[in-house]
C-alpha cells in the first residue's frame, strides 16, 4: 500500500532527524547536522533491505516515490532560507562539515559503486552504465 511507503519515509525521517540532533550534541552545534541527509542514507538502505526480502511491492515504493520526486523542491527551499555568510563568520566549523560532508559522499559512492560491481561481476563498466541496450546488441 501507498501509506506504507509513506510510513518508511517518515520513519527514516524521524531516525534522521534525531540522528542529526544526537551528533550536533556530540559536537557541540546548536542546530540539528544533517539529519535530512542521514534520513535519505536511512531510506535507501531500508528500500534495499526490504526489496532484498521481498518485503517492498511496487504499491508501497509508489508511497517513497511521490515524496521523493517533492525532495528537490523542499531542500532548495530550505537553502534559500539559510544564511551562509553568518555561518563562514561563526568560526571554521562550517567549512570543515563541508568539506568532510563532501568527503564523505565521496567515499560512499565510490563504495555503492564497487557494490555493484561486485554484484554483476559478469558485466563490464561499459554494460552498466549504458544498461541493457548493450546487452540486446550483442
């Protein structure tokens, strides 16, 4: 059902946002970091988990799906309303999450990549990233 996809992205949201919350805490922010990124880290493992089981039918990814498409949207939203300049000003912290963030990510998709390829270990680079286009011509 659609409400169930619906239900997982709130759940993750939630798990992310407190994340978010508990690492400011460690640190010492007063402001939640980056709970909407770990609730989006939390939702795509927990589609893979379910699909993997067997435990996510098309009716309920629909529910993850409508949301997903609203995301771009809201977070652009979010950074017209922040004040980057306050943040540089307010000491090196904002430049260190960003270029950490960014490292981050980084390393993660580099390891989804080798993922992947460890799961079509059969396919070349060229054959993954062109799709099954190249598997039909040969």
């Amino acid at each position: 059902m659609v409400i169930f996809g619906t239900a997982l992205l709130a759940a993750c949201y939630l798990t992310g946002i407190w994340a978010g919350e508990a690492i400011a805490a460690l640190i010492g922010v007063k402001a939640n970091v980056g709970g909407v990124g770990i609730a989006m880290i939390f939702l795509i493992a927990a589609q893979h988990f379910l699909k993997k089981k067997g435990l996510f039918p098309p009716e309920t990814e629909r529910g993850v799906t409508f949301w997903a498409m609203m995301y771009i949207p809201v977070v652009v939203a979010m950074a017209a309303t922040q004040n980057v300049l306050v943040a540089i000003r307010g000491g090196p912290i904002a430049l260190i999450s960003a270029a950490g963030s960014f490292l981050l990510c980084f390393a993660v998709v580099g390891a989804i990549n080798r993922l992947i390829q460890r799961a079509h270990p059969t396919k070349t680079e060229d054959e993954l990233a062109l799709g099954s286009d190249v598997l039909q011509t040969k």
